[in-house]
C-alpha cells in the first residue's frame, strides 16, 4: 500500500458487539511486522476505505471516525471522514491535503442535510447535522477554527443532558480558549453523566494530538518474538488490550495470546 511491503488491512471489533470501531494496519517489515491501530466507526467494509485518492500510486485510508460519544443504539453518532496518508514510516491524519476531496464529496452533502435537518426540525438530527458541517467549515482552506462554537454553546444550555454531551464533545474537537471555558462550565453540570464526559474530554481536548499519535503508533514485533508470543502473555503496556497477542505466520492473523481481551472479529479487506 504505502511503502510496497506487503499488508493486511482489517477492521476490528473488540467489543463483541459488532462494533468495527478500529481499523488495524499490519505490515511486513525487514525483521518482523509493525502494526498500526487507527481510530474508526463502524468500518463493517474496507472496499471503499482503502484508495488512491491523489493518483500517486498510493492508497490512503479514508476512515469515518466519531465526533461525538456513543450514547445507545437508538442514538446516532455525528461523524467525520478523516483521512490518513503514508508519511514513509505510517499512516499520518491528513486531512488538510486532500481539501478537493472534501470539496467534492463531503461539503455538498453536509449542506442538504443541514438544509433538510433545519427543515425537519428534529432537535437531535439538526445538532448532528450542525456538529458534521461545522467540522467541515473548521479543516478546510480558509477554515474558521471557531466554527461549531456556537453550535456548542447551544447544546452546553439544552435541558436534555444528552444534547449537553454533545456539546461538551463538540467543545472538546474545538480545543480553542472559549471551547475550554465552556467544558469547565460543564464539567460542573448537575447531571453526572453529563459532567463526567466533560471532564474526560477536559483533560485530553488541549492534547488531541497527542492522542492521535497514541492511536497511530506502530507496535513493532521482530518474527522471532512474534513466534514466542503465540502460546504466551505479551506484557508491553503501550498496547491496546486487545493487540497484546502476536501478529503470526506471514497471513498476519491475530492469534490468541492468553491475554483477556482481543479481537472478537476481524472484517477483512473486500
């Protein structure tokens, strides 16, 4: 894909619930594999995740990630399309690149649907709608980096606690002074649940790169430690519960490690 090496691109569910929510990239290197985990939702198809958006003779990765939190099944979740290109060492969020593609294929649609929520004016698909489209108006050329603070603020004064999660995590996408003002004044919010998302999202909203290159690091394994690992425990805490077993054989199929949580389901690549 990125680099010539062989791959294998996989969404994943950890949850047993049918929920494809990270996308692990798996790569041959010289001395063993390294593995890539990318944030996602609800990827239960890699056919059009996997292009060549630019025509250079490598794919990109264009993932829906999640803006705002699960809240139930009867509760959609806001979404974006991030996409990720090889850097040369692994796949990188460059959504700043590709501005035509998001011109193309994601603004118009994001504004019908506004059009059509506002039209509606269904309370929770009009704030998804606004959340989506602001996120667009935030990363594209001549982006307004405040936009959806408003957006924000209306759902931070709603009397439904779950519209407050949204704002709180529309806030936290922001990351900007006023965002965090507003997080604290939820943060403090009499409704616990809406007061503990804030302050989760609080600590990390400043940092958001941060998690994002937690999310895109390259777990390494030399063959001969990946071999070891297939019978036995991988201890390594830089990884996620369910990665701690080993990458094995050149399929590169996840096998049991005797660790307590790993992949429930792999959706391969069609």
């Amino acid at each position: 894909m990125g680099d010539g090496n062989v791959q294998l691109v996989a969404s994943v569910d950890y949850s047993g619930r049918r929920f494809f929510n990270t996308v692990l990239v798996v790569r041959r290197t010289g001395t063993g594999y390294a593995v890539q985990r990318l944030p996602a939702l609800n990827v239960t198809s890699l056919a059009a995740a996997v292009v060549d958006l630019d025509g250079d003779g490598r794919q990109e990765l264009v993932l829906p990630t999640a803006l705002t939190p699960y809240l139930g099944a009867a509760y959609p979740q806001a979404k974006w399309d991030a996409i990720y290109a090889w850097s040369g060492k692994l796949y990188v969020e460059s959504t700043a690149t590709y501005a035509g593609y998001y011109r193309a294929n994601v603004l118009a649609p994001l504004r019908q649907r506004l059009v059509n929520a506002s039209v509606a004016n269904d309370a929770v698909p009009l704030a998804l709608a606004r959340i989506e489209h602001d996120k667009a108006l935030r990363v594209l050329p001549a982006a307004n980096p405040d936009a959806g603070v408003a957006t924000a603020q209306s759902l931070a004064s709603n009397a439904d606690p779950k519209l407050r999660i949204l704002g709180a995590a529309v806030a936290a996408d922001i990351g900007s002074p006023d965002a965090a003002v507003l997080l604290g004044r939820l943060a403090a919010d009499g409704n616990r649940d809406v007061a503990r998302y804030a302050k989760r999202s609080d600590r990390t909203a400043p940092h958001r790169s941060l998690r994002t290159r937690r999310h895109q690091r390259a777990v390494r394994w030399s063959a001969a430690a990946s071999r070891s690992r297939v019978g036995g425990a991988d201890t390594r805490r830089d990884r996620h519960p369910g990665e701690r077993g080993a990458i094995a054989g050149q399929r590169g199929h996840l096998r049991r490690s005797g660790h307590r949580a790993e992949p429930r389901r792999l959706q391969p690549r069609r």
